[in-house]
C-alpha cells in the first residue's frame, strides 16, 4: 500500500483551474481500484491519496500522470508501507510481512 501525499507548489488558483481535470484522474483510478481514499489537507496545501499496488514504479507513473503534475501545481512525496493491522472495514487490504 502507498501514501501518496501532494504538496500544491502553485497559487491556489492555478490548483483550482486544473481540480475538474484532478478529480477526473482520481475516478479513474477509483474504478479500476488502485485509489481507495484521498482529500485535501488542513491546512489546504496539498492532500493525501491511500493507493494499493505490488509495484512502486507503477504508483510513481500514475503520480506523474496527474493532471497537477502536468501542469506544475503540485509535487509528490510517496511513502510504501505494510499495513499489518487495519479495522475491519480496511480488513481487504490487510497483508502479512514477508518472511
């Protein structure tokens, strides 16, 4: 699993023309099921994308296709990690640690 957090690089109004385009992106990568949360931070200077995948190099082409990307708003910090312990509503994504 991946935390991919954004940090808008950009006035808040360049980030705001290129949102409709963002929250496209988003859906789609809702539908195929590698996004399961995301949102905007407190305070709103970036967000926070929950990403599941085996293949970092796969997650870092998906971050650079972003439509804040392309257009130079936003940078990305990606954090891999195991979640080992979830609720039982993230209980889907639970993995063991490799061995």
């Amino acid at each position: 699993m991946f935390v991919l957090e954004l940090t808008y690089i950009a006035p808040i109004e360049r980030i705001d023309a290129a949102l409709p385009e963002h929250v496209a992106w988003l859906e789609a990568h809702y539908e195929t099921g590698v996004f399961i949360a995301s949102g905007r931070k407190v305070p709103r200077d970036g967000g926070v994308i929950l990403a599941v995948g085996e293949d970092r190099a796969k997650i870092e082409e998906i971050t650079r296709s972003d439509p804040f990307t392309v257009a130079g708003v936003a940078e990305y910090s990606i954090t891999e990690f195991i979640p080992t312990k979830t609720s039982q509503a993230m209980e889907p994504y639970r993995q063991e640690l490799p061995s």
